[in-house]
C-alpha cells in the first residue's frame, strides 16, 4: 500500500512540476510587445497576455517561440511597420486571430481591439 502512495504522489509531483515548468516567469506573463520587439511607432502599444494564449496553444510554447522553452524571442515575418496586412506583427497575430476571436471579440481589424497601451 505504501508502494503504491508513493507512486501516486511521484506521479502527481511530476505532473505539477512539469505544468509550472511550462509557464513563463511572472515578470513575461504579460508583454509589452512594442516594448519587447523595440519598435518605435506611432501606434500604442499591445499587451500580450500568454495565461489568455498558453491554453488555446495547448500550453506548447514553440508554438509561438523558436525553442520548447520560449527562451527565444519570436521572430516575426518581416518588417514591423504600417497598418497594412504585410506588417510583420500583423501577420503573426493575424494567422491565429483571422479564425479566432479578437480580444474583444468582434470582427473585424481595428487597430483599437489589440493597441491599447499608452504610446
């Protein structure tokens, strides 16, 4: 019997252990991505929330990052600049946000829905 409360509390160790290890530290929970990709723009920032993404990502982050850890910042495609569809922070978004709600779950692209942070 001690055998086998033993394995079920490794197991359960192992398991919370693991989920902790897959979230980010506190300090990167949320992003200032214009912060974080150091863009000078004229557009106010947006706050990426990974607790919001993490669950639809099934918790994998080389989703999104280049590496299982997210140690890697990501690399977006192209240049981050404009309001057009070819900025490279729009198409990242945008691949998953085009079949998913928005954050405020209307359609449409308006630069308000993800840009509200203080310039």
């Amino acid at each position: 019997m001690k055998k086998v409360i033993l394995l079920t509390m490794a197991v359960l160790f192992t398991f919370a252990a693991s989920s902790y290890a897959l979230q980010p530290p506190a300090d990167k929970m949320q992003i200032n991505l214009k912060e974080a990709w150091n863009v000078k723009a004229t557009q106010k920032g947006v706050l990426f929330n990974h607790a919001t993404h993490l669950p639809k990502l099934d918790n994998k982050c080389e989703n999104c990052h280049s590496s299982p850890q997210g140690a890697t910042k990501i690399q977006v495609p192209g240049e981050i600049k404009g309001a057009n569809a070819n900025n490279g922070a729009h198409k990242f978004c945008w691949s998953c946000h085009d079949k998913q709600p928005k954050p405020n779950k209307t359609p449409g692209k308006t630069c308000t829905k993800c840009h509200t942070l203080p310039k």
